[in-house]
C-alpha cells in the first residue's frame, strides 16, 4: 500500500468496537513490528508490556486518565511502551549477542565497533542526563512503527499519553 494513502486512512480512535478482537494472527505481526522497530543505533530501550484480558485492563486503569477510560475499557488489545532505566554493558552485550545471532554482525571487528558505537551514543546521554529523554525519543519510533503497522492490517488504534507515569510502573512493577 502507498504510504500516503496509508496515512490518509489512519486515523485515532475514539472508542472501539467491543464485539471486535484482533485476530491472533494480526497480534504476531504486530509484535514482529515492534520486534523490528528502528532505534537509534539499535538501542532498543523498550519494553512491550501486551493486555488483553478485562483483569490486564482493570490493572492499569487507575493510572490513565479518566477521559481515555473509553479507549482502555473498549479496546481488545493495548500495548504498554515502557523505557529502560539505563542501558548498562549487561544489556548492550545482549542486543550485540542477538545482532550476531542474527547475522546482522560480520565478524569480531564489525561487532566491536558496533558495541563501541552504541555505548558512545548511550553514555554521551548519560553524561549530559538525557538518558530518559533519548529513550522515550525511541519508544516513539516504536509507537509510531505499531500505528502504521496496525493501519495496514486494517486495525483502528490510538495512542494514549494521558496517563499517570509514576503510577503506571508501580502498577506494574516497572
């Protein structure tokens, strides 16, 4: 599908058809899409926390804001976007081992630089104390890859900001 037309078509929900479900087939394609989101050299500093159940609603509910309950309380799936604290070596040697695996590293030489690359960018936010801010910069990329990925499937969505933060990670033990 043409990219344009796929943006004229995309729109944000207000609220959703509860007799409708995502097929399961469309729920592992979309979890492909955030698997291949991009981010700034590869830094993937998310975590994709998925909902589905009344209970998984219920539980994060007391955190969104009462004008988005609608879109929460209709919908038949939703997807947390959480941001790392930090991406420390433990975790940058985790994406390099899995880039490796992947084939997506050549060799010893390539995957060096690769790691050197990622924590140059990743401590220069640390060093400056923008760390978060650059993270949650890459959690919308993500975000933005799922709406269009969703729109392509033919699937309504809406992205939701109005929701408490502090209370969201203590709802879910973030």
């Amino acid at each position: 599908m043409d990219f344009v037309k796929l943006s004229e078509q995309r729109f944000t929900a207000k609220k959703f058809d509860v007799n409708k479900k995502i097929p399961r087939d469309d729920v592992e394609k979309l979890k492909t899409i955030l698997q291949l989101s991009p981010s700034s050299v590869n830094s993937q500093p998310w975590v994709f926390l998925w909902g589905t159940s009344d209970n998984s609603k219920k539980r994060v509910r007391p955190a969104i804001a009462d004008f988005n309950w609608n879109r929460i309380d209709t919908c038949s799936d939703f997807i947390v976007i959480a941001v790392r604290k930090g991406l420390d070596d433990k975790f940058q040697h985790t994406l390099l081992d899995q880039e490796i695996k992947d084939g997506r590293i050549a060799n010893e030489e390539i995957a060096k630089e690769c790691f050197e690359s990622r924590k140059f960018f990743i401590d220069l936010r640390e060093r400056t104390g923008q760390t978060l801010n650059w993270e949650t910069k890459q959690a919308y990329i993500a975000m933005t890859a799922l709406l269009y990925g969703a729109a392509s499937l033919g699937i309504d969505s809406t992205p939701i900001e109005g929701f408490d933060e502090d209370k969201m990670d203590k709802l879910l033990n973030l």
